[in-house]
C-alpha cells in the first residue's frame, strides 16, 4: 500500500497488517486444473500415454544397422546449392 509522505513524496513501507501472508491461497494455472480433471475423468490416461511412447521410441537400437548406415554416408558439400566443378 502506498501511503503520501512528506513534500510530496509517496512511502512504500509496509504494515504488517497491509502484507498478505505467502502461503494465503494455494495457486494452480489453467493449464494445470485442466490436467487434473482431465486425470480425474480418465485415470487410464498416464498409462496410455507411456504404452503409446512405447510404440515410437523406446525401441532397442540394431548396432549393426547404424554401423552400417554410419559407413555409407556420403559427405555433404560446404555449400550444398553451388554446382560441382570439375
């Protein structure tokens, strides 16, 4: 609260009753309260969601393919758009 001081001047100190304790009203986003109901109406949702990343990334990783792929790649020009010389 901002309280008018002497010769003008406007004071910025608190009183102990003006400040509002930290703790006084839990916040939660939009974002966040929207998560929670949407977990509340499906409790399944969690699990779907790690069987589905399952599905694209947590694949094991054939070595002999990437050495392989690794050995057959061609080097890239320095500037890809400028035609060969020969």
């Amino acid at each position: 609260m901002c309280r008018p001081a002497a010769r003008g001047r406007l004071d910025f100190r608190f009183a102990p009753t003006d400040a509002m304790p930290f703790f006084w009203k839990p916040y939660t986003s939009d974002v966040t309260a929207f998560i929670d109901a949407m977990k509340a109406k499906k409790p399944t949702l969690e699990d779907e969601q790690r069987r589905g990343r399952s599905l694209l990334w947590d694949r094991r990783i054939d070595l002999s393919a990437e050495k392989d792929n690794d050995e057959s790649r061609v080097p890239q020009q320095p500037y890809v758009y400028q035609t060969r010389q020969r």
